[in-house]
C-alpha cells in the first residue's frame, strides 16, 4: 500500500478502493496457487479435501471482492443510497475475509506438511490484506 501513498494522500475513498484493488489482485493469485496445488500428484486425501474446498471458497473471494470493487465505483457520498451501497462492499469484504478463514479451516485435521504450510502462507497474506481493506471501508463509510 505504501508505494500508493503519494496517489492517495487523505482521499478515504481512494484509499479504500486501492485497498480493495490489492487485495483482489492478491485473491486471484492465491485462486490460482489453490488450484495448481489441488493438482499435485501425490497428496493425501484430506489435503486433496481441503484443497478442493479452498479452490471454491478463493473463487468465491475474487467474486465478492470484484463485486466490492464494482459497488466502490459507482458510490457517491452525496447520494442518499451511500449507507446501503458501502453497506454491500463490507459485506462482501468481510465474506472474502471469512472465506480465507473457511479455507485454513479445512486443514485442521491435516497433518503438517507443504502443502498446508504454502496454503497457510497464501491465505494469511489474504486475509491480512482483506482486513485491512476493511478497516480502511469503514474509515470511509464514517466519512462520507
């Protein structure tokens, strides 16, 4: 985020968007080392499991997480639907949050290994940066 401090400056919107924009570019990565992974030759079954459950759930992050960014485009603090359309976007956000949540989840039972240590690093780093969009969201909705 700090290489867009100067672009931002005080703008919460801005922001908040660009915050969004990081995190999604970091969601579709991770969708697409959850699914390279799932495909490895030789996993155990409750990792092949888990790894089939991460795909979806980190799929279905890029998905709200694209939405967030699509309401985020078209708020206007002036509009009397501002409470409602950020409303939308802390919702999705806090759902691809929960997402990644869900995802490390699946390998609780799984014994340590590679593969959860790679999938542990891919969703943490995720749910750091989804956090903080989130944190920045609300910023933004007490502003506007």
């Amino acid at each position: 985020m700090s290489k867009f401090a100067k672009k931002i400056h005080a703008n919460p919107k801005l922001l908040a968007n660009t915050s969004i924009s990081v995190t999604l570019k970091e969601a579709k990565s991770t969708f697409v080392a959850m699914k390279n992974m799932s495909k490895y030759k030789g996993l155990t079954t409750g990792e092949r499991a888990a790894l089939r459950d991460c795909v979806e759930v980190t799929d279905d992050s890029v998905y709200e997480l694209r939405r967030s960014m699509d309401q985020m485009d078209q708020i206007d603090e002036e509009d009397v639907h501002f409470e409602f359309e950020i409303s939308n976007v802390q919702t999705w956000v806090s759902a691809a949050l929960t997402d990644y949540t869900t995802c490390m989840d699946g390998f609780y039972n799984v014994n340590e290994g590679n593969v959860k240590a790679k999938v542990s690093k891919y969703a943490v780093n995720v749910l750091q940066l989804s956090s903080i969009a989130l944190t920045f969201i609300n910023r933004y909705a007490t502003s506007g």
